[in-house]
C-alpha cells in the first residue's frame, strides 16, 4: 500500500511570491471564469487591496507557489467588520491536488481566530470547479446575482457564496 503524497504547506503570503501570485491571477482571468477583471494588478495595488492578515500562499516542496488566498474588507462601516470577501486562486497544473481545499480551510481558520463570521465570495455558474470546492469548505449559495456586471460585452450572472462561523455568534 503506498501513502499518498502530503497536501501542500499554506504559508503566509509575502512579497516574495508576488511574480507567482500574480500569475496565478493571470492564468484565471485568461480562463475566463475567475472574475470580471481582465488584466491582473500590480503588486502595489493588489497589496494595498488585501487585509495583510488573512493572505495565503501554498506551497510545493521546492516553495513554488501552488495557489493562493486573500481577503478584501467588504465596508468600512464597524457593522461590517467581521464580514469579509475572499478570493482563493489555483494554478492549473496544480488543480486535483487538493491545494484549494487547503488554503480554503487555512484561511477559514485565520478569518474565525480574529473574529470574522462571514466570509463570502462571488462565483460565476460556469465554473463548476470553484462551486464544488466552496461546497467541500462549507460555503453556500445564498442567490444569484442576475446580469451583475458584463465580461468580455457579455452579461454574466454571478452566484453569492458565504460561509457563516459556526463558532461567532
């Protein structure tokens, strides 16, 4: 019987992997069901866009970033305080491997130890993938936000995931 390989190492997010992260982020917008956004940020803007608390790398033994986890404010309003929006990308070559599923519960660990009950992304219908490991993670979708925005001149719909702290109330 042989042991299957060990799940990647999720580490904190550092300057020193902003090239790979960044092409991570490419790759996804180049697939075209990641996002709306059609060309990934500078470094400077992606870091000054992510509470620097809550930003994960996985790694492969060699450190090559495998994929990646962050966390934006969704308001400044104290109301909102504890509820987040993540994005979690993975690169291609490294998908099946459950790299995913190990940023997704890091960072559900770090959002709950500093008190964020919820944690809610956006994910287009299409990308299947994604709503298969938000479900694994233990997100729901709580609607659908129709015709929310265009990409590429076209509408697209986009489904609103959250996961609530089973431990904040």
């Amino acid at each position: 019987m042989t042991t299957p390989p060990p799940g990647p190492r999720v580490v904190p997010m550092g300057p020193e992997h902003a090239e790979q992260v960044l092409a991570i982020y490419r790759l996804g917008i180049d697939e075209g069901n990641a996002t709306f956004e059609t060309t990934a940020p500078t470094w400077e803007a992606f870091d000054a866009a992510k509470l620097p608390a809550h930003r994960l790398v996985a790694v492969d033994d060699g450190d090559r970033v495998l994929g990646w986890a962050a966390v934006s404010a969704v308001s400044d309003r104290c109301a909102y305080a504890g509820v987040v929006e993540h994005s979690v990308y993975v690169h291609p070559e490294a998908r099946g491997r459950r790299v995913g599923l190990a940023l997704l519960t890091a960072l559900l660990a770090s959002t709950e130890s500093a008190g964020i009950w919820t944690v809610q992304s956006g994910v287009f219908p299409e990308n299947t993938a994604s709503l298969a490991l938000h479900r694994r993670a233990g997100f729901r979708v709580i609607g659908t936000r129709e015709r929310i925005g265009r990409h590429h001149g076209v509408w697209r719909d986009v489904l609103l995931l959250e996961r609530r702290s089973p431990r904040i109330t």
